[in-house]
C-alpha cells in the first residue's frame, strides 16, 4: 500500500513538472512575440537569441558576474554611428537545491563615445548594506541629499569624479524614480531594476525613463 502511494505521489509530481514545464515555454513564447511587435513599433531590431557582441561585451560589470547558469533573453537594440542601445532579458540563479532562487530583469544599456563616465555602481541600500557600513563597507554619501543618501548605495573608485556627476539633476532623477540599480564604466552605461522584469506593455515607458537619466549623464 505505501509502495502504490509513493509511486501515485511521484506520477502527480511528474505531470505537474511536465504542465509547469509546457506552461513556462508558451508564456515565453507569448512574451518573445510580444516584444517582438513592440521593437518594430518603437523603430529598435529585436533579436532572439541576443547578439553574440551583447552576450559577451559587459563582463566587467558587477549584474554579470552574479550567481550561476547566467542567460540573455530576447533583446530590443538600435545602433548609429556614436550610440548604440539595447534593452534585453537577463537571468541567473542563486543557490542551490530546494533553496535556489531564480532572478530575471531587463536591463536598458547604452554605448556612447560622448559618455565619459567613472566606474560607479549605484543600488538600493538594505539592511546589509548597513550593517557592513560598521565594518567599512564603503558609501559615497550627499549631506545635501539625505533622502538619496539613505536609499541608494553608490560605490566606486573615484570618488571626487562620481560626485561631479551625481549633480543635484541627477539625484533628484533617483529620488524620483525608487529601486534602480546603475552601473557605469568609460563609456556604457546599465540600468535595471535587482531581480525586476519589465512587461512588454511597459517597455516604452521603461525606456524613456532610462533615456532621460542617460542623458543627465551625458551632458556631464
């Protein structure tokens, strides 16, 4: 009798696994459709998988080098001569086992031979932050901006070039728009929100949204 319950236990787990399975492949292929009429309405290419050149080009910023199985999803892109942007899907996984956890965002880049930015990475500050703030964990604070100061972790080696560029436009941006993590380096720059996907009905606004602090930053 146990012996049969165990094996009735095991086939409910099996189907359940195969529909969940099923179920996961049709909602991404829904969304891959999706985003793929919203590239074409908003002028951008959209490739699926990613370009090879976007796969491989941001390895020295901190969102890539996170936890295991790293993946890029679907991606929006438009390139001229000095600019090029790419808005697409990115996944990694934490742990492991039953204690594992999945973390998808879509991530806006941009590449400008204009931006000439310093190696900063900018995150919502939580409580860990805090408590490694006791034992040095650096943070570049405004006395001017106290409300940014304790939302947001800014980190980076140059400290007097990030204050430059975080000018008072550029905070009160982040005070207005809560929970972006921001990483710069020379000349690209990535926005996301940690552990967030953004829908293809609200990835125009998610783009102009990134486009505007984008150009703060440009006109530094």
């Amino acid at each position: 009798m146990q012996e049969q319950s165990n094996y009735q236990f095991l086939l409910l787990f099996i189907v359940i696994a195969v529909i969940a399975f099923f179920v996961g492949r049709h909602k991404a292929k829904l969304r891959t459709q999706a985003l793929t009429e919203k590239a074409r309405s908003l002028g951008m290419q959209f490739s699926h998988p990613p370009r090879v050149e976007t796969t491989q080009r941001f390895n020295n910023f901190a969102l890539f080098d996170r936890g295991r199985s790293q993946s890029f999803l679907n991606e929006l892109w438009r390139k001229d001569i000095n600019e090029e942007v790419c808005v697409f899907g990115y996944r990694y996984v934490t742990g492991s086992g039953k204690n594992s956890t999945t973390h998808m965002q879509t991530v806006f880049a941009v590449t400008n031979k204009q931006l000439n930015l310093p190696n900063f990475a900018l995150s919502p500050e939580n409580f860990f932050h805090k408590i490694g703030q006791v034992f040095g964990y650096s943070d570049i604070d405004f006395d001017n901006h106290p409300s940014f100061s304790k939302s947001y972790l800014l980190r980076g080696s140059n400290e007097a070039q990030i204050r430059q560029l975080f000018n008072r436009n550029v905070i009160q941006y982040f005070e207005k728009h809560a929970k972006l993590s921001v990483e710069g380096q020379g000349d690209t720059l990535l926005i996301y929100k940690q552990r967030s996907r953004v829908e293809p009905h609200e990835l125009q606004q998610f783009i102009q949204n990134c486009t505007q602090l984008y150009k703060l930053m440009l006109t530094q």
